[in-house]
C-alpha cells in the first residue's frame, strides 16, 4: 500500500528534486515501510552529503533514520554547510 509524504530538499541538494517540484518540495507516493534512507537513496541523494534530517520538524538522528515514514510525514533535509 502506498501514502503520501513531502519531501523538502535544500541548498546543493535540490537538484536531486524531480521536475515537477515545487520551489524545495514535492510530494510522493512511497510504499508503506519507506524510511528516510530509502527515500533518499531512491531520489539519488548521495548520503554522504546528507547533514541535518528532520521529520515534521523534529531532528532525527542518524541512527533513526531507518524508521518507517508514515502518511503525512514531512521529510526536510540539508547539506552540510560551511560558513565564515
């Protein structure tokens, strides 16, 4: 069975974004049990690059990351990011 989540994707990582994206976001059908890291993965996000995730606003540590995203579900994620 498939659900809906958003997916927002920022800074260098947009442009794994498919075409029909709105601005950062886009809204999937994902199998049910999808988890951020098969999302992303799925999209072509090389993980290495992925920095700080967040579902529904909440930080999700790298050892989470393998839970199920459920229907509704907002998936943000950013790059590392330097600065000076």
């Amino acid at each position: 069975m498939k659900h809906s989540v958003t997916l927002k994707l920022y800074a260098s990582l947009m442009e794994h974004l498919p075409a029909h994206a709105q601005g950062h976001a886009v809204t999937l059908e994902v199998e049910e049990g999808t988890t951020p890291v098969q999302l992303l993965e799925g999209m072509g996000v090389p993980m290495a690059q992925v920095h700080l995730v967040l579902v529904n606003g909440y930080f999700v540590p790298p050892s989470q990351r393998h839970r199920p995203l459920t229907a509704g579900d907002v998936l943000a994620v950013w790059p590392a990011v330097a600065g000076g």
